[in-house]
C-alpha cells in the first residue's frame, strides 16, 4: 500500500490554461488565475505563474488521494505572495495581530476572504507553504475537519517539494516525527485521544501522533482494510458539520472495521517496525561488517526509498557493487553520492580504486589524484602507491 500512496504523490495533472495580468492599481502586483487558483504577487509575471503551477500540482496530488468534487468549490483559491518580508509581515499582522514564519493560511466562514499568504524566499518558505497549501485545500472543501486529520496529513506531505528546474514535484517520505514517536512509550496519547480531540481537548504531542496515525492508515503493508477505512471516511467529511462532529463521524466508520483493540495493537506495531534513517544506516553498516550482503543491500534500499537525495545510501550501495564487482554499477552509485553531497574526497577516492580494479587506468589516476589533491592527510600516501602501480 506505501507504494500506491507514494506513486499517488508523484503523479501530476495536465495543468488548465494560466492567465496572467498586471494590477491596474499597483502595476508592480502581478495577478495570475487558473482552475483552481488565484495567484497575486509582488515578485513578477514568472513568479506568479511558478507559484500557480506549484499550487495547482498540489492541489491535483492531494486530490488524487481525497477525491474532493471541485465542483464543490464556490470560486478559485487565493494566494497572496510578497518577496519583500516588510510587507508580508505587515499584511499577515493586520489580519492576524502577529505575524507567521514563511507562509500561513487565513480561513473565514467566507469563501472570499480566506488565502494563503506566502514569504517567497524566506527561510521557512518552502516548509510551511507544504504545511499550509495542504490546510488550504482541505478546509476549502472541509471547512472544519477532525484536527488530527487536518495536521497529520498536513505534516505528512511536507515534504512535497517543489522544484522550480523540472518545474514539477518531488517527495521524500516525511518521517522527522518518527523518532519522536518511537520514543514515546508510556507517554504517547491514546487513539482515542487523538480522534476525538475536537471533543475531549488536545492530548499531549498531538502533533506528531496524528501524523504517525495518518502515516499508519497509509502505509499500513499488506492489511488494506486500513487504508479502505482512511479513505471510505474522506466521504463522510461535511462542509456542514463542525471538527466534533465531523471527528465523531470518522471515528465511527474507522472502529466499523477494525475493533478499536486491534487497531491500537496494529498500530503501535507498525509503528515500532518503522525504522529512521540513521536506523537504516547503521543497520546496514552493521550488515555489511558482518559480511551479510543480502540484508546490507535491503537496509541501504530502504534508506534510499526514504530518501532519496541523500548521498549515504548511494556510497554504501556503491561499496556493495564493487564487493560482487559490478564496477559499472559501482560507478553510478559513487557518482550519485558525488552528486548529492557526499565527502569529496572519499568518494573519488572510492571511484579511483574502482577504476582502477576495472582496469581503467587512465580514469583511476585521475581521480585518485583530485583524492589526494583534497585531502592528502587521508589519501596521498594511499593514493601514490596505487598510482605508481598504474602508471
């Protein structure tokens, strides 16, 4: 099931025709309108349609998921985007009395009046538009959800990013709260709690237990009827209903199909077989010490699974290619390392003894070179041994 809920976040829509023009009032705003949104912005043409297509692929992975009717929609979304933090800060306070870090969204009982607000290149930017573009579109159909479901599913697309080069979407799995739940225990609020918190009042690290419920009713492996459940209870939301209502409603068709006890005793299992990266990582350091390749391979998969972007399961992965001597396949794999971010020096260090072993001489003095030339406290002596032999 993880791999139809994460295919469901790469998938993007064939966007509806933008339209842009310039505020008659303030030529520098720019205002750009789609389907589904009404961008504004003080940062340019270019920005403003950026901007919209972000939100419009977003809007599309969200609703592949929830299955919203658009047509429930009573106009486009808006979105207010200043590159000059003054400014934004000052708008944000005149609605709110404080200002908010990066981007926030502003709900009304008025359809007209609500928008996300958004600090374009601010530090925070690129978390809290994933954070609040989510909260955006679910009150937009939902104006009062459960609030677990409104911040767990919030939190766990996060870390939908934007890339403004492929001018598409990427994920990475969202697990920053996993450790902090693990580590809970006797602590961590019941499902109950969590569920019925628009009744009963906020538990305790409500947050990041309403993302590792959102997490479980996703992922939960091979037991479908969870995810059946998730989904089948996005249809009971009313626009109508308040959070209490609407949480009491998602209560009752979730414990319709799993008793409550089973529930909490196949989510803290799921919970406890999820592992973080750095779990990963050392897992499979420990794996490939032990000289057991096959598992090593299956911790240093997983980690890359999780993220992607990382250059520490490419490395390891590179080591296990050389290992079986799959020169070629060692290569690619230090070069993604290369690539993402890993120590220099180690890596073509790594490429050069490869090489080297491939019998691409040539190849292999040059990159053993740049190691030595890098750091020649680690490599050169190391180094000029093996390029004396190859030369």
């Amino acid at each position: 099931m993880k791999k139809v809920v994460v295919a469901l976040l790469f998938a993007t829509a064939l966007l509806s025709p933008v339209t842009a023009q310039y505020d008659v009032v303030n030529p520098i705003r720019v205002e750009v309108r789609n389907q589904f949104f009404n961008v504004i912005s003080d940062g340019g043409s270019y920005d403003a349609e950026m901007l919209c297509r972000e939100m419009e692929l977003r809007f599309d992975v969200y609703n592949r998921l929830f299955r919203f009717n658009p047509a429930a929609l009573t106009g486009p979304l808006r979105v207010v985007s200043f590159t000059n933090k003054s400014a934004y800060d000052s708008y944000v306070t005149s609605k709110l009395g404080s200002t908010r870090d990066g981007a926030v969204y502003l709900h009304y009982s008025q359809p007209e009046r609500r928008e996300l607000v958004v600090n374009r290149g601010s530090p925070d930017e690129e978390r809290m538009l994933a954070h609040q573009a989510f909260i955006q579109f679910f009150r937009a159909f939902v104006p009062y959800p459960p609030s677990w479901m409104r911040e767990g599913f919030a939190i766990y697309f996060n870390t939908l990013r934007f890339d403004k080069e492929t001018r598409e979407l990427r994920y990475e799995e969202n697990l920053s709260w996993l450790e902090t739940v693990k580590n809970l225990g006797p602590r961590q609020p019941s499902l109950e709690s969590v569920f019925l918190a628009d009744i009963n009042g906020m538990p305790e690290y409500f947050q990041p237990v309403s993302w590792a419920i959102v997490s479980f009713f996703l992922n939960s492996g091979g037991n479908g009827d969870y995810f059946r459940a998730i989904t089948e209870a996005f249809m009971l939301l009313s626009s109508n209903n308040s959070a209490a209502e609407n949480s009491q409603a998602v209560m009752e068709r979730l414990t319709n199909w799993n008793t409550m006890e089973k529930m909490r005793s196949d989510y803290n299992n799921y919970i406890a077989g999820r592992k973080t990266f750095a779990e990963l990582i050392d897992l499979g350091q420990q794996a490939y010490n032990a000289k057991d390749i096959e598992a090593a391979e299956s911790y240093f998969l997983a980690a890359l699974y999780q993220k992607p972007t990382h250059y520490a399961p490419y490395y390891y992965l590179g080591l296990l290619a050389y290992d079986e001597n799959n020169y070629d396949m060692a290569d690619a794999y230090y070069r993604s390392a290369l690539q993402y971010g890993a120590d220099s020096a180690l890596v073509k260090y790594a490429l050069g003894i490869n090489a080297a072993t491939a019998g691409r001489n040539s190849e292999a003095l040059a990159y053993l070179e740049e190691a030595s030339y890098e750091s020649p406290e680690r490599y050169k002596e190391r180094a000029e041994s093996i390029m004396i032999r190859l030369k």
